[in-house]
C-alpha cells in the first residue's frame, strides 16, 4: 500500500475542454469583440488589417449588407440606407427618441421599437444590432477557429429592461450564445482585476468620443452592484477636437472655412490632441483651398487653457454621481478609466486631483471594457483557472455523475462545487470488442443508481475494437452558470464524440434536495452494502465471461476430471451471482479463480510457445 | 465506531498544518477510483461540514463525511517511513482487497 501525503481540499485536478468564449463590447459609435487566450490574457481580436475596431455602422446596399469600415463611406453617399447609433434606439419607441430629428432616417413608428425604412425593408435596431454582432461573430470564429460556445454582451449600466431585453434580442438573432450581459463599468472593473479583492468602493470614469458615463460600483463578496450613475450624452474627445479646431480658426485667423477645410482642420485638431498626450507641444500644419498655410504650435499648457471648461463639465456628473451614492471622493478604493479620450494628460490630471488619487491607466482605454467583457464570458464558460475565486455565483446542490457497471453511481461534479464548473474522468470498456458505451447522467449521493435521479441517457457509439479496458473514454461535465449540465463522452484513441445537455435543477425543490441529502447521510451502511454487492457480481460477470471465453479457445488444454471441476466452480459463481450475499459471491469467484490457475498457467504456456514457434533463438534477443 | 491516528502521524499532521498556517485539522475519507473501488482521500480541513463526524487523537482533529465513514470504522492512521519514503498509512480492517499500485482499494 502506498504511503500517502495529506493534499488541500478538493483537490481534484480540473481537465480544460476550452470553450470558444468571447466579449462584446457593443458601443455606439465603435464595437469590439475580446477573447482570453489560453495563458490567460484577454487581448481583442483584430481584423485581417490588424485593426481592432469595428464601426457601430451598417450599410444595406443594393448587392447587400457591408458592417464597419466598409459601411463608413456609405454614411455621406448613401445616408439613408446606412445606419449609426442604433445604440441610442434600443428598445426604443419613436416617441422616446428625443433626438430622433438629428438622424438622417425614414422613421416607422412601430409597436415597441422604432423602425427605419431602409432600401432593405423596414429594419428594427435590434436587427441593425445584429448585423453589427454577426460581424463580430464572423471575426471571432475566424480568429478562433470554430464556432463561439459562449459570449457576454456589455450594456451601459443605465440600461433598462426593454434596452437589455433587445440587446439579448440581437445576440440571438446574430446566433451567439449570450450567457449574461454585462454592465459597461463593470465589465472594466474586471478588466483591472478588481473583482479580485473581497469589498470596495470603485468609479468607473468613461469618457468616449461622443459620451461620458461615470458610475460608481460597490464590490461585495465578487458581485459588482451600480450605486450610481451619472453623465452628459453630448460630451466627448469630439468635443476636444472642436476646441482645438476653434483655436486653431482663431489662432490663424481663418475666415469662415469651407466643409472641407474644415474637415482638414478638425483632423489636423485631433492629431494635435492626440500628440499631446506624449509631448509637450504639437505642430499643427495645413494648407486650405484658399492656399492659406497654417503653421502653429499648440503647447500643452495652451491646450489644458481651452480645454478647462470641458474638464469642468465632466466634473459636474461625478459630483452628482457621488451624491447619490453617498459617498466622498475620498471613499472610493479606485478609480479605472474608459474610453479613448481619457488618455488626454488634462483628463488624467483632473481626475487624479478630485479623487485624491492616480487613476487606473494601464490598459487601452479602448479595449477595457470588451477585455472585461472577455474575461467574464471565460469564466462563465467554465475556463477558469484553479484558485480564480471570484464571481461567487451559486452551487451544485446535489453531485452530479454517472452510473457505471453494477448500477453503481460514480460522481463526477461533486456537491457544492462551485458553479460554472468543469470536471472530467476517464471510462473504459468492459467487455472485449465492445464498440458502444451508455451513459447514464445520474444525481444524487447515494451509491446505487436506482436510489439516484436519472437526468439524462446517450450513447457513446463506434469506439474502434478493442481489449476490455483499452478504450480511453473521457467522459466531461461541464455545469455553467446557469447551471446547465452538459455532459460530452469522447473515445480519446478515434476521437468520436457524444453529448448531451440537461438542466440539473430544473423541477427540484429545496426540500427534495434536503430530502436526498438527508437519504445519503442515513443509508450510509446500506449504500455500502449494495456497493460490495454490486462490485462483488461485476467481478462475478467478469471472471465467469473470461473463464467462458478460456474454455471455448483453450478447453483441450484440461483433463475431463480438470474440466468438471472449472464447470463446477463456473456454475457455482452463476448460482451465488443474483443472490444477497456479496461474501459469496466473493467466495466464489475466489473458488473459481483457484480452479482455473493452472488452466491459467497453461494457456500463457501455449501462448508464448506459438509466439515463439518457428524462431530462431539467436532472433529473440 | 472511531478511527483513531497514532502519535506518530498526529505528530507530522500537527507539524504541517502549523506550517500551513490555516485549517482545523484533518479531512479523512473515501472516493470511488481507481482500478480496486476506491480510494483514500486524505486532506486539510478548513471547515467542519454541519453532517461530519469529528475525532480527536493526540491533540490532533479528524473529521470523516458520514458516507466516508462506514469503509473507514477501525481505521488506524499511521505515518511511517519504507526506505527514502515517508508518508501516511491507513490501516483499514475493511480492506478486503488492494489493487497491485496500492492506489485503490475495496471492502
């Protein structure tokens, strides 16, 4: 018997079927789609051109749907058939819509939610939406190889039902499995591994090109709830621009420019913007079309001069915010920046000084909150690595395993294990040949399968041919977290598979639940009894098959007298097997295993003599 | 009905949970494996479970599931040294018989 070494609890090592498992940063001008690689980094998936944004745009044209950049051109030369923003329209009847002039669209009002008339039929935005998620979708299979098995949404946590309703609406229509939907400043929380710590009290300030957002979560035992949110729909890094642009007429002296110096400027504006983030002065330099050429240099101090209005006015909202949270700027444990324009030194600058401390900076603020969104779906799919505790979410209520020769149940996902959560073990054939294998998904703690509850039946078929014992079958449990059992069999030599989904707790009350727990405790000793039993007459089968199968290949090997004595036994074992006794069954197999030694001996003999037949020996070294 | 622990093992038990620096004893129980039936399931416990049984010996706790309990009645935990290894050992009187590895057996 092997000495033993005292292990932590629980620790049954977890296999990794990875699931393809992605994060969607659906925004309103720009949407992202992230992943968690294998060694655990969240990185979002660009496009073949390496870019990792896609437009919030889609065109129907008349040789059919283009999303992203391809759609970008369609916005000035086809307006009405290409669509923007249909964020601000989810779940939104026309009268709802207060800006509903500022678009270029043919409206329907609709029952619901607002229509557009488009040249390809009336679309709703939830439609719109999941033309944009069906590109993501395209993008994310490309990158992964196969098909997504699980996706979470972000939604800013100002959303309403009939908002997250439609949100969820579109993630189907776009065929991905949406396990939750996220809320934005959360999802960026999780990006910085906040969800890590057990409390704390976080602002989430998210300053994008056209919106501001700030929320203040509360962390609580690994679940994240919005104490407050606040912001200005129309304020952003455009804003920003339009600042420099205003300077730069002013600074020159330009006279009212055309549309089209005026978009040179507005470019020109922002690079400048851009530039300063990392240096102390920018260059900003133009010829317009009246040959007019612009040559300045905007100094950072000038920037944050124009600019200080608008960092006032992102203020304004986190002060209301705080308010209604109840809290001071010194409550808060930190703070994590969202959004491309927070990456202006001014707005890190403000930020720092009104919370008395330097906000989380270090991943793109772009691409935070499609990374949190990744790392959530990951560990929602069940990827998660050991020792990632967090997302305390809920448990198995009884073990969930399967039955095995004998009517024995063998648990696989053991009780209150925490959801999502993925085990696997290895099964193998019992009989020579066999090319099929039953599983039989039981739940319960007792150790017969008759006192279990059956939840699922499949069959594992075309296992190649094989010795009793030989065929590796993986059999894996995954419980996700919603608590969907899904139960997937893979023969690991020919790679077949089988699989089944069921919902363990669908129709169990608290009490049953009580009721069989209380059952196992209590029939402790007889489960054992039936244990020895039921093991007592696999054996019982086993040995008596293999003596069957010895007698047919090998009986002349025996005397008549020899012969008698192995029927004998064999009809003994056969009597004992259906009976009560699993010590006399033990007996007499124990019986039948003395009779047939020498037979034993004897065919192993034989056996090696025709493997050796015919050889030379100087060959067999 | 006890399963008791020499001075020796509850010696090494107490040893190496100090060094842990968490837990309020010893977890003992069986799990269905390997190739004989089942198999030893030997941990620290950082909680007692409302349903376990708890022992105590040398100072040392033991707590067994009750499901685990009726396979490991008279168990004696022992820790020995064979050669350059040392380790626990259970002596189980409801051990019938042992598979070849010693990783698993059945009552």
């Amino acid at each position: 018997m092997a000495l033993l070494q005292i292990s932590e609890p629980d620790e049954v090592p977890a296999p990794k079927p990875r699931r393809r498992a992605i994060g969607i940063d659906l925004g309103t001008t720009n949407s992202l789609v992230a992943t968690v690689r294998d060694d655990g980094i969240a990185i979002v998936l660009p496009d073949s051109e390496g870019r990792p944004l896609v437009p919030s745009i889609v065109h129907y044209g008349p040789s059919g749907v283009d999303v992203g950049y391809d759609a970008v051109a369609a916005q000035t030369s086809d307006p009405q058939n290409t669509l923007v923003s249909v964020k601000r329209m989810m779940g939104r009847g026309l009268a709802d819509l207060a800006d509903a002039r500022r678009f270029p669209y043919r409206f329907v009002d609709a029952p619901g939610m607002v229509r557009v008339s488009t040249r390809a039929g009336d679309k709703s935005p939830v439609e719109v939406s999941a033309d944009i998620l069906r590109a993501l979708r395209a993008r994310a299979e490309r990158a992964l190889g196969g098909p997504v098995d699980a996706a979470v949404v972000t939604v800013p946590a100002y959303f309403d039902d009939a908002q997250r309703q439609a949100t969820k609406d579109a993630a189907r229509l776009a065929g991905l499995p949406v396990l939750r939907l996220l809320n934005e400043p959360t999802a960026a929380a999780v990006a910085y591994g906040l969800d890590h710590g057990v409390e704390g009290t976080y602002a989430v300030f998210d300053l994008g090109g056209g919106t501001f957002d700030i929320s203040i979560l509360k962390l609580t035992r690994g679940v994240f709830e919005v104490l407050a949110t606040n912001g200005d729909s129309a304020l952003g890094g455009d804003d920003f621009d339009h600042r420099v642009y205003c300077w730069i007429l002013e600074a020159a002296k330009v006279p009212p420019p055309s549309p089209e110096d005026s978009r040179l400027l507005l470019l020109r504006a922002r690079e400048a913007k851009e530039m300063l983030t990392g240096h102390e002065a920018a260059p900003i330099v133009a010829t317009l079309s009246t040959d007019q050429r612009i040559d300045l240099s905007l100094t950072a101090a000038n920037f944050s001069q124009i600019t200080r209005t608008l960092i006032e006015k992102t203020l304004a909202p986190v002060r209301r915010a705080l308010r209604d949270a109840g809290l001071k700027p010194a409550d808060l444990d930190g703070v994590v920046m969202v959004g491309g324009a927070t990456r202006m030194r001014e707005v890190r600058r403000a930020v720092g000084e009104f919370f008395g401390q330097a906000p989380l900076t270090n991943l793109n603020p772009d691409e935070v909150v499609a990374l949190g969104a990744a790392m959530q779906a990951n560990a929602l799919a069940g990827n998660r690595e050991r020792g990632d505790d967090w997302l305390l979410l809920d448990v198995i209520p009884l073990s969930l395993g399967l039955e095995t020769m004998g009517g024995l149940a063998e648990k696989v996902v053991p009780r209150n294990a925490t959801l999502p959560v993925t085990r696997a073990q290895e099964f193998t054939t019992w009989r020579d040949g066999q090319t099929a294998m039953a599983i039989h998904v039981v739940q319960g703690e007792r150790e017969r399968v008759a006192d279990c509850r059956s939840l699922a039946r499949f069959e594992l078929r075309g296992i190649p041919p094989m010795a009793a014992g030989a065929a590796r079958i993986r059999v894996t449990f995954q419980v996700d977290a919603d608590g969907l059992l899904s139960v997937s069999a893979r023969e690991q030599t020919s790679g077949i598979e089988a699989a089944i989904a069921v919902k363990p707790s669908y129709g169990l009350s608290d009490d049953e639940i009580a009721r069989m727990l209380r059952d196992s405790f209590e029939h402790a000793a007889d489960d054992m009894a039936a244990r020895m039993l039921a093991e007592a007459r696999v054996e019982a089968d086993h040995v008596a098959m293999a003596t069957d199968a010895a007698l047919t290949a090998d009986g002349d090997l025996l005397s008549p007298e020899e012969r008698a004595e192995v029927d004998a036994a064999l009809a003994r074992v056969r009597g004992v097997r259906d009976g009560d006794d699993a010590a006399a069954v033990r007996a007499a197999v124990e019986q039948l295993n003395r009779a047939t030694a020498s037979f034993a001996a004897r065919r192993m003999d034989r056996g090696v003599r025709r493997a050796l037949a015919g050889r030379a020996v100087d060959t067999l070294a | 009905m006890a399963i008791t622990i020499t001075e020796s093992a509850a010696k090494h038990v107490a040893s190496q949970l100090s060094r842990r620096g968490k837990g309020i004893g010893l977890r003992l129980g069986v799990r269905t494996s390997g190739c004989s039936g089942l198999a030893y399931k030997i941990e620290f416990a950082d909680e007692r479970k409302p349903e376990d049984i708890s022992f105590e010996a040398h100072g040392v706790t033991v707590v067994v599931d009750p499901k685990s309990l009726p396979y490991l009645e008279g168990t004696e935990l022992d820790f020995t040294r064979e050669g350059l290894n040392e380790g626990f050992r259970f002596r189980n009187p409801n051990v019938k018989d042992e598979c070849g590895c010693g990783e698993s057996f059945n009552v």
